[in-house]
C-alpha cells in the first residue's frame, strides 16, 4: 500500500459514485466484501448495519441512488496505511463522512467501515 495506490483509489472511487455508475463502483471489491455503516441500520433491515457479499451491498447501493439521484461526493482527503486506506468526503446532503477500507494482495476492497460526523 502506498500513496500512489490510495489517491488512484480516491479519485476512481469518487468518480465512479459521481457517475452514478454501480457497475464501476462495485468493481472495486471482492466478492465476500462487507460492508459497516450506520446508513445500513437506517435504510434496511439490517439492524447489526453490516452487509456482507458484493451482492447484497451492490442492492443497498442501488436503492439508496435511486433515492437520492443528485448524489455527490466531494473528496476532502486521502490516508493510507499498512493494507488500508481512508477517504474523508463530503457524502450526501453535505455531511462529512470518513470510510475506511481494507484491501487484500489483489488491491480489492474486502472490508469497509462509514463513519458520519453527528
């Protein structure tokens, strides 16, 4: 993991939700990827806020563009470490998000964490 890999993931990644384009988003990770957020436990059923498989995050993500059609994320900043990589952006209706993702050797996102200011 270095700077290089995690701005070239930053700016694919921001671009692809900018697009609208679910295909090119999921594209990013592992089949078995798994997803935490508090956005989960609002929009679905899923009380624990963890998806887990490309397939069920990839249905979360698509009802939520429909629901908000105009979505925009804007990138405030890129972190990397060891195996992992946070991107602060500014998410839906303006709020400040900080998403951690863990990749495996492939360079795939297999696990992801959304954090939301209050």
């Amino acid at each position: 993991m270095d700077r290089k890999f995690a701005t070239d993931f930053a700016a694919e990644w921001i671009a692809a939700w900018n697009a609208h384009d679910l295909t090119r988003v999921l594209s990013h990770y592992t089949d078995d990827f798994e997803m935490s957020s508090l956005k989960i436990v609002q929009f679905t059923d899923e009380r624990s806020g963890r998806l887990v498989g490309k397939a069920a995050v990839g249905a979360y993500w698509a009802a939520a563009l429909a629901r908000i059609p105009d979505l925009h994320f804007e990138l405030l900043a890129v972190m990397h470490g060891v195996d992992s990589v946070v991107l602060h952006y500014r998410g839906a209706g303006g709020q400040l998000v900080a998403e951690v993702f863990h990749f495996n050797s492939a360079g795939l996102a297999c696990r992801a964490c959304a954090n939301y200011d209050a």
